[in-house]
C-alpha cells in the first residue's frame, strides 16, 4: 500500500486524438476545479497527443493550475499499450493524490489497466463527485444494475484514487482566454514494438459528428415515433430551435437511428437546458441518461407512461399532432 | 484455437424492482441469467472454434448456484466448465475479481494441459456495470486488449476485430494471446436443443478454490479491494410537472409553446 501522504493534487486526464480534445476532459476541470479548491490542492491537466500543446492551453483555460503534457506521433490514435503506458510513468513520477478519467470508450479501456498496474482502485462511469467530510477521500458516485441503484464508493487505503466520469454529466465552466500556467512537457516516448495492437482502418458510420453531449436542446424519439421516416416531424422542429434530435435504445434496435444518437444507460447521457421526449416511455435505463436536463418535456399517447413521472410539462397525446403544433406556434412566436 | 470465455452470473436486470417503500431493490425472485454480453463473448468463441479447431472452456467466480449458468453455456458449444469459487473471494471488487481470475486462466491451463489463444469477456456485467474486469485481466496476464468488440475474425495467426467508436468503428489487430471485450455480433447466440441440454447436465463441473489457485490472500476478497462501497440508494426522479390531459392536440401544443417562452427556456 502506498504512503498516502506521498500523494497530492488533483488531476484530469484531457482524452485526445488526431490532436483534439474530447469535450469530455473540458467538462470535467469544472467539477474537478471545485474539489481542488476545497481541498486546496493544485488542479493540473494532463494532456496526451500528437500536435496537442493547444489543447494543453485550453484546460488552463477552462480551469487547470498548469498542466502535463506528452506529445508524439504514437499518440495520433488511441491504443492501450501507449497510453496506459504513458500514464502508468506520469503517475509514478508526479504522485497525484486523485486521477479523474472520462468515461469514453477510450478512458474505460485504459482506466482499468492503469488502475490494475499501479494496484490502486478505480470507481467505474461516475455520475457525481464530492468529497468525503470525514476522511477527505473522494466519494465517487456511480449508477449499478443498469441505472436502478445509484452506489457511492471510495478508496481509502489505496493512492491515487482513481475514477471515470460519464461525459455530458457535467458542463463545462467559464472559458479564460486570459489565465496563464505552466505546461510541463514529458518526453515520454512508447517504442512502436512495445504498442501490441494496430489501428487498420477507421469507419465513419454517421455521416456528420453527433455531439448530443453539448447540445443545448434534444429532441428525442421513441418507439412511438414509429418509424425512420417518422423522425422528419421531430427534425421540423429541431431545425426551428436549432436543436439536436436523439433517440431510446427500441429506436436503435429497430435499426430507424444509428447508436451514436441513442440516449440513457448504454447510450449518452445528456444535461441539456431543455429535452423533449416523443413517444418515449421512460424506462429507467432511458430517464438515467437525462434526468440532469434543466427543463423536461414528454409527449406521450399512454397516461400512464414513467415519462411523465420526469418530467416538467407533460402533453398526454399524439405525438404527430402536438408536435406540428408546436413547431407552428414557435414560428409564429418568432416572427 | 483455445479459447477461454469469463462468464458471470447475473440478476435479469430488466426484472429487477424497486420496493416502494423501503427504496432498496428487491432481488428476490428475479430470475439468475448469464451476463447478456458474455452470451455474446461465449458464441464468437464457439464460432472461432468450430472454424479453427481447439477448444472452448468457461469458468464463472461465483458462489455454488453460478454452475446453472455454466451449465447453460454448456449446452451452447462450450467444452468444459469451471467454478471458481471459495468464501476467501466474496466481495472482491475488480481489481481482485480480475487478480483471482486471471490465477484460475493458468490453474485451467494446467488441468487441461493448454495455453489459451484468446480471452473472452463480455463488455460489462449488468449488475456491477464496471467494465473493468477485463481489462484488468490483461494487464494482470500481461496481454495485449482490444475493448468493445462488435465482431471477432481471425486470419494468419492474427485477430482482426471490429471495435465500436463514437460515430462508427475502428479495425484493429494483435497478435495472440490477447484479451477481447464483446459488446454485441452481427448474428444472434445459438440456442440450446434438447440433446445439448442433456448432454450439458450429465457433464461434471469442477470447482476451483483458493487453494488449487497460487493467489496471494492479501488481494483477494473484501480485504484486498482497494474500493469500498460505502453506500446505496435508489435514484428518485419524479418531478411534479404540469400534465395535460384530454386537452386538444392545437390547444395543448399552444400551452407548451407558451409554457416554454414564460419559463425563457428557448
Ligand atoms: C442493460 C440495459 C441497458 C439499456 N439502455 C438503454 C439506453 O441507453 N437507452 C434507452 O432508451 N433504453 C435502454 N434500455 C431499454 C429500455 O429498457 C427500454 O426498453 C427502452 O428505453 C424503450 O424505448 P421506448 O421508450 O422508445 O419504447 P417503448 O417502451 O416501446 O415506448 C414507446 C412509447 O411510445 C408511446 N407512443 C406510441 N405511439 C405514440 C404516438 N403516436 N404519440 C405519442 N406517444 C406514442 C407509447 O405509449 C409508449 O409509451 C436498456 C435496457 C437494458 C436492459
Ligand atoms: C453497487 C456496487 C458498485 C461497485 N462499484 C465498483 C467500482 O466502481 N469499482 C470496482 O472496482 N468494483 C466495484 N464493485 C465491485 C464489482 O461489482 C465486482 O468486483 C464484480 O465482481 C465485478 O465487476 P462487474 O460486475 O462490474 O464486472 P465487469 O467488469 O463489468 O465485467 C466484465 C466482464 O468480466 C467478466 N466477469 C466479471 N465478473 C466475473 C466473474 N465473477 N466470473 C467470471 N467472469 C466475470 C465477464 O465476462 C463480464 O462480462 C461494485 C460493486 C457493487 C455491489
């Protein structure tokens, strides 16, 4: 076991590739920003990329004391051997008390094998942060059996702490084009011998990116929209608002969206300002991935649906006529 | 090829309830199932198999009842099935869960006189929802992982696997032994015939504890996890919202309208 007191400050692991942040890191230096001020520890970014010295300026930015940064070619795409292996040598080196990690598809397949490397604990997909009064560790929570019990967890023995957060659970804070730190480079290099898998081909399915994560309004459909072409009358009033149309899992299954757009526990999860869900049911695995949103709307045939439960203004009512309605009456709002 | 598939056993999630009044989940009476992904991981594997030769083994830590669902991967192409169970494991987290079961792929190994090629799991359990065990078997064994598999081939000693991304999905090789993370295929899990079924229950299947495993106690079980679930609850949602019933669609659409610009949500 470590010696604990060895270990200090915060830091938030800034995913990237073909040299871009992913929102993600951003999202988190906010809430991470908080629990260094209340634990008065520095908050430090740790970048790692090819070409990526900008993204290192931007988490100063959005709220980072300075920030580390590994810069190489090895680093243009993601592969578990690079990056872990990169990690694995920053951590041994700089000793951070707590490492927060966004919880893509990327931080989840390199978390667990740096958490497992260094023989520390690793909370999984946390939806919320905070810091326990008594012990000062981190109280991570995090959502089990698919979304219907929510489960706080610390590591209290074990240095660093380590945890992923759920992308779109957080926003982003105030951007300061101004603030200043330092940016530490590390040459850390990964032999190409030593990288034990290759990227051969990459497939774009969705043809424009899908970024429900930032979206400020989502327009969401369900099995009740039923069909690929029933979505046009949600597109109608997405593009009136400017808004993002995303779907429940049914609609996935029944092959009418790509996943990319699919909301709840296997899906995004999203805290826009307002969510608009049409002929969605509410099952706990949808509501878990955007009950953070500010302002809820449910358009539902069935009185009795869970949505409603959810929601802040509720229309029991076919969608196909509330929603033509609407589009209208916010036109003419705007004219 | 031999290949090893981790199953677990789990609560039918999809039936679990909640207990109005005291808010804690009621697991009594939700039917045990294997872990929906590894049903996934288990088929790919068979397929490879049946392709290439070799064998299919699972293995399930759990208490004695997981054998109902090694019996059940039985009946659907797996050859051989171990239990690997033992009081000293109970409340592992992922770490030791992945430590106790990346010792009982070589305690395997030497009872059936194999190495294995590939390392199945499934994306994640639906109870503990971590993903991290398999991983963590990886770096435990020292393999390389692919995460996120949506489809398994395997050509010139290599396997090529497709991972699922953001907006689509990445290709990607290594060379064997690796680890593999299933999410889903592009063909459904086979079903079990009566004849597989018979045969699946009159197989016996050995239990492995601590002592046929060389684990160092100190990370096994609740004493050597470094996470600690310090509490529970059910997430309560409800909101007490306006609702519109019986109201006319032009009506109701104008209410919602203008609901939306006195609230300056728009
Ligand atoms: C492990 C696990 C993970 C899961 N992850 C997710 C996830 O990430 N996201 C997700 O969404 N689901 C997820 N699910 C599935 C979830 O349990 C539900 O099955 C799913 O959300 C149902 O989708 P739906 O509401 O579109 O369909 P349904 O439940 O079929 O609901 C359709 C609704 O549309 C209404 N309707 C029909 N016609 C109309 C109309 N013309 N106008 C208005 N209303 C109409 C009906 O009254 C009904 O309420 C998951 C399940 C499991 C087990
Ligand atoms: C409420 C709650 C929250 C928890 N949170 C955490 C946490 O944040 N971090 C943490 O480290 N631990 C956590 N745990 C402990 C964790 O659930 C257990 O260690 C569990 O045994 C493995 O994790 P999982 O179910 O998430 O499996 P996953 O890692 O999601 O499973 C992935 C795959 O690994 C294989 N696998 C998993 N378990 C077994 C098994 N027993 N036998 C064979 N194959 C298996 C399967 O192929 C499975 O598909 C938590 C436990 C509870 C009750």
């Amino acid at each position: 076991m470590a010696n604990k007191t060895d270990y200090k400050n915060i830091w938030v692991y800034i995913e990237t590739e073909c040299g871009q942040a992913k929102p993600v890191g951003h999202e988190l230096l906010n809430p991470a920003r908080k629990l260094a001020d209340e634990k008065q520890c520095q908050l430090i970014a740790v970048v790692i990329g090819k070409d990526v010295e900008e993204v290192a300026k931007t988490a100063i930015s959005y709220g980072a004391d300075s920030a580390i940064l590994v810069d190489g070619p090895e680093y243009e795409y993601y592969t578990t051997d690079a990056f872990a292996g990169a990690m694995e040598q920053l951590i041994g080196k700089y000793k951070p008390e707590t490492v927060i990690i966004g919880a893509t598809n990327n931080g989840r397949d390199m978390g667990p094998r740096v958490s497992c490397n260094l023989k520390t604990g690793l909370t999984a997909d946390c939806t919320d942060l905070a810091i326990d009064e008594e012990t000062g560790n981190i109280a991570w929570t995090r959502p089990t059996f698919g979304g219907n019990l929510m489960a706080t967890i610390m590591c209290p023995d074990h240095r660093p702490q380590m945890g992923t957060v759920r992308p779109g659970v957080f926003k982003k804070g105030a951007f300061d084009e101004g603030k200043t730190g330092e940016i530490v480079k590390e040459d850390i290099h990964i032999a190409e011998s030593d990288i034990r898998t290759k990227l051969i081909e990459r497939v774009k399915e969705v043809a424009e990116a899908v970024n429900l994560e930032e979206a400020e309004i989502i327009i969401t459909g369900g099995r009740g929209v039923g069909s690929a072409e029933g979505f046009k009358t949600l597109q109608e009033l997405a593009d009136e608002l400017d808004a993002t149309v995303g779907c429940s899992r049914a609609v996935v299954d029944a092959g009418w969206m790509p996943h990319a757009y699919q909301v709840g526990q296997s899906g995004k999860t999203v805290a826009p300002k307002l969510y608009i869900a049409c002929g969605v049911s509410g099952a706990i695995q949808h509501v878990a991935g955007m009950s953070g949103s500010d302002y809820i709307v449910a358009i539902n045939k069935d009185e009795d649906a869970p949505i409603f439960d959810v929601a802040d203004f509720g229309i029991v009512g076919n969608l196909f006529e509330v929603l033509p309605v609407l589009t209208e009456q916010i036109k003419k709002q705007r004219a | 090829m031999n290949i090893l598939v981790c199953i677990k056993q789990v609560p039918d999630t999809n039936e679990i309830k909640i207990d109005p009044v005291t808010h804690t989940l009621v697991r009594k009476g939700v039917p045990s199932i294997v872990n929906p992904f590894d049903t996934y991981a288990l088929e790919v594997g068979v397929r490879l198999k049946e392709q290439l030769g070799g064998k299919v083994v699972v293995i399930s830590m759990g208490p004695e009842q997981a054998k109902e669902a090694l019996k059940t991967c039985l009946s659907v192409g797996a050859d051989d099935a171990y239990l690997i169970s033992d009081r000293k494991f109970g409340g592992s987290d992922t770490l030791a869960t992945s430590y106790i079961l990346s010792s009982a792929v070589k305690a395997v190994e030497e009872k059936e006189g194999l190495k294995f090629d590939l390392i199945l799991c499934g994306k994640q359990a639906v109870d503990g929802d971590t993903a991290q065990v398999g991983p963590e078997m990886a770096e435990h064994l020292d393999l390389p992982q692919i995460t996120y598999a949506l489809d398994i081939v395997y050509e010139d000693d290599k396997i090529q696997v497709k991972r699922e991304c953001d907006d689509g999905y990445d290709m990607i090789t290594t060379t064997l032994p690796a680890v593999v993370t299933v999410v889903k295929l592009p063909y459904e899990p086979r079903y079990a015939t009566i004849r597989t079924k018979m045969a699946a229950k009159k197989k016996e299947i050995p239990t492995l504890t601590f002592d046929d495993l060389k684990t160092d106690e100190a990370y096994c079980g609740l004493g050597g996890s470094p996470t600690k679930v310090k509490g529970t609850y059910t997430p309560n949602r409800e909101k007490n919202g306006v609702k519109l019933n019986g109201v006319e669609a032009n009506d109701a659409g104008a209410q919602l309208a203008e609901w939306l610009q006195t609230n300056k949500i728009l």
